[in-house]
C-alpha cells in the first residue's frame, strides 16, 4: 500500500513503543477513502503490530449543540463497524482530546500515531499537546484536500487567484484513486466496538431551539448516495442553477465534507468521472468550488490564527469598516432577535429559518444574510461574532474553515477587493433586496421558508 509522503507531515520522532499504531480520527470520520487510515495502516503491517482508531469525543466544540453530536456520532457508529469488519480496534474517549488522546497513547505503549490534518486553533493545540506528551513518531496527514494544505502553499495566500494556479499544476500528482482498506494481517478479534447513540446523546441534554436535523441521513454509506443522487440528478445542471436557491441544484455534500464523512477527493473524481454525461462546465464549476474554494478557505484557517475574528480581515477591510463604525444604522438587531429571525426583512428572516430548521442555507443566500448582520448590528466587530455565532450554532457545516471564510468575505471583504464606498459597509461589497429579486424568485424563497401563519418580519427597532 504506497502512500504520497507528501502527503503528511511529520510533527515529532521518538523511539516509540512495543504497541499498536494509533491513529487519531478526528476530522476524517469515515473508514474508506481515507489517507491518514491507510497511512497508519501501512505503518502498523511495516511494523508488524495490530492498528488501532480512536475518536476522542470532547465535551464540547466551538458552540457545537445536540444537532450536530447527533449527526456525528451516527456517523462514527459506522466507522466503528467498519473498523471492527477489518480487524481494527475502535475506541471512543471522551475529555479533553489533548490529554485523553496523550493518556491512551502511553497506556498502550504506541508504536506511532497518526493524525489527520485540521487548521483549527483548538485542533492545533490538542496536537502540540499530544507531541509533547507522546514518545514516538507522530504524522498529521491531510486526508481533508486533494492537494494537501501545507503542500498547496506555504503561506496565506492573497485570493483564489493566486492559489488556484498552484493547485491547477500539483493536482495531476494528488488526484489519484484511493486503495481499499483490506483486512488488517494483525488483526484485533472480539466484540465490535457498538456505540450507543442515544445514551451519549441523552448525557448532553436538550438543545434549546435548534431541532435535529432529520432530512440528512448521516454517515459515511449515506454520504456516497448522496454523492451518487446529487451526479445523477443536479450535475447536470450545476453550474447555471447553483445560483438559485429556489433551484434546489446544489451539491446538498457540505454536511459529509464538515463531518469527513466524505472525502472531497471521491467526490471531485466522480464528478471528472462523469464529464462526458454531465458537460465540462458543471464538472469545472464544482471542482472550482470543491477544490480551490474550499481549500483556499485551509489555507487561510492555517496561516491566519485570527481567521474567526475581526483581526482576520485583510487590512482594508478593517480600515474601512473602522470608518464607518459610528454610521447610523436605520435598524439594529441583538444576537437572540437574528436567532429567533424578527428582524423587519421577511427575505432575512427566511433565510435565518432555512438555517435553523435545517441546518443548511444556499450559499447565495449565506452572503446576503451575513451582510445583513453587518448592515443591522451595532458596529462591525459585534456583526462578526455574531455572524460567526450564528453559523456555528444552527450550521451542520459550521464550525468549519469554509464557514468562518465566508463570513469574513461577506463581513470584511476576505478575498476580494475594495468597492464604491457607502455607509456602514464602507468600501466592502453591498448586497441587498432588490439584487436578491433580480436573480430570483425572493417570494417564492420566502413562502417556502416562513409558515403562512407565523411572523414574516418583526419589529423594526431604529438605532
């Protein structure tokens, strides 16, 4: 099983111990498709020991909520089977991951371990903890992008403009098929590893206002129907319809990329696997957004520590929103009128109710809504947070690079360039209604999304 070096990246040697390779899932939750799996499985049969996943689940995660444990941990109940089918032990702790994960490591005398790729701060602080408490060689591979994000560039890059190109001429070398995960040869024998969903579930308590999302199967089989439904159906007409979120013409796969139920790596080679069908411009338009979007968005998560905060906006975008701090605001909402969707804008309200009844919101209207929390909250770094807050909270795909980018492109003009300049917004991008309605069908988007009998708009306090 040849596995690209290059594709990891190796945080410490030490002599290690006389136990298992353990590898430390954490951002890829699935069993195929998986580089940083078959990286440690290559080093336990190199090594001739038995191989062992651990998921270390934390008590809580950047505001994640019932919604989201929910979701994930029926996910994992199927990598636990997947593993258990091959001879590999499962394990599940909970704690904190920086010294659970440590603690299992030295019990078991690991012989290595490897880990999967995650730009986040807390991730990359559980990992420095990790290094520093483990005795033994300790990879981080990036099963998360085609191109792996510390191979793509070393530093922040300016726009997609710039790393596209690099992308574009390393993707040859890393979009490749992925090899299956066989029966490991040291195998692990017993009882498979069965979790019990709902008992962890009940430990965390109610979720207040935010539903589970019951529209979305998850895991790692539910993922690959998706993929295959969404090339069938959608693909084919990807690249015109995306753009309307009555359309329905998405990809519907963010969910299964945040989770790692899904290697983005499958879904860019069955798309390109399906050109001839589907028309060179749906496959363009998706791997543009699969690839080079969503990679930009590691990229900057990696080389910005700020990513999720004002400090984070490029240095325009921060001057002029300084500026323009003490505009008036002909409305001003708080965070719990945007989270219950009162605001005067039954278009935003709307899309707040898609967000927090489904967990999903089209892209097109993701930017006008966070836009919106600019236009209507008291100063710039307070519609941040709670654009961010928002996100994470009711977001499947939250918490995510992609989210915390898109947030700060709407907001502070992240990856893009200086326009006309007006009030509030200063010289970053305005959006409004009346270019909502000429793309599309603003009433139909808002009689599917606000019941007849319910608010459309609330109260419109002025600042």
């Amino acid at each position: 099983m040849d596995i690209n070096p290059s594709r990891s990246h190796l945080w410490r040697t030490g002599p290690g111990g006389r136990g298992p390779v353990v590898y430390w899932m954490s951002r890829d939750q699935r069993v195929r498709d998986n580089w940083a799996l078959l990286h440690a499985f290559a080093l336990s049969v190199a090594h001739r020991v038995p191989l062992r996943v651990v998921f270390c689940l934390a008590d809580g995660f950047l505001g994640a909520g019932l919604r989201h444990y929910a979701f994930m941990l029926t996910g994992l109940g199927e990598v636990a089977a997947g593993c258990a089918a091959r001879g590999i032990r499962f394990e599940l702790l909970r704690g904190d991951p920086g010294e659970k994960v440590a603690e299992y490591c030295r019990e078991v005398d690991a012989r290595a371990v490897v880990t999967d790729f995650d730009p986040l701060r807390v991730k990359q602080e559980w990992m420095r903890r990790v290094v520093a408490a483990v005795d033994a060689d300790l990879y981080e591979t990036d099963a998360h992008n085609v191109v792996p994000c510390r191979v793509a560039s070393h530093k922040r890059e300016y726009g997609a403009r710039t790393l596209r190109p690099r992308i574009g001429r390393l993707l040859p070398e890393y979009l490749e098929d992925f090899p299956e995960v066989p029966e490991h040869p040291f195998a692990e024998r017993g009882p498979g590893l069965e979790l019990d969903v709902s008992t962890l579930l009940a430990g965390r308590g109610a979720d207040s206002g935010v539903p589970l999302v019951t529209d979305i199967l998850p895991g790692e089989q539910a993922a690959g129907a998706a993929l295959r439904e969404f090339i069938e159906m959608r693909l084919p007409g990807y690249a015109q319809g995306r753009n309307d979120p009555n359309a329905g013409m998405v990809s519907g796969l963010s969910p299964y990329f945040h989770f790692g139920q899904l290697a983005p790596q499958r879904a860019v080679l069955s798309v390109m696997a399906a050109r001839q069908e589907v028309g060179g411009e749906n496959v363009d338009a998706f791997v543009e957004e699969a690839v080079v979007r969503r990679e930009l968005s590691d990229n900057f998560c990696l080389y910005c520590p700020d990513y999720d905060r004002f400090e984070g906006l490029p240095d325009w975008g921060k001057r002029t929103l300084a500026a323009h701090a003490g505009d008036r605001r002909e409305y001003t909402y708080d965070r719990e009128t945007f989270a219950r969707g009162l605001t005067h804008s039954g278009l935003w309200n709307a899309a707040q109710a898609q967000l927090r009844e489904t967990g999903r919101m089209h892209g097109y209207m993701r930017m006008y809504w966070a836009k919106k929390i600019l236009e209507w909250s008291p100063d710039p770094r307070q519609a941040l947070e709670t654009a961010v807050w928002l996100n994470d909270r009711y977001a499947l795909d939250g918490r995510d690079p992609n989210g915390y980018v898109g947030v700060l492109w709407s907001v502070g003009g992240l990856h893009d360039r200086p326009w006309t300049e007006r009030p509030v917004y200063g010289q970053v991008r305005y959006m409004n209604e009346r270019g909502c309605r000429r793309k599309f069908d603003v009433e139909a988007y808002i009689r599917t999304w606000l019941p007849p009998d319910g608010p459309s708009a609330g109260p419109a306090p002025r600042s």
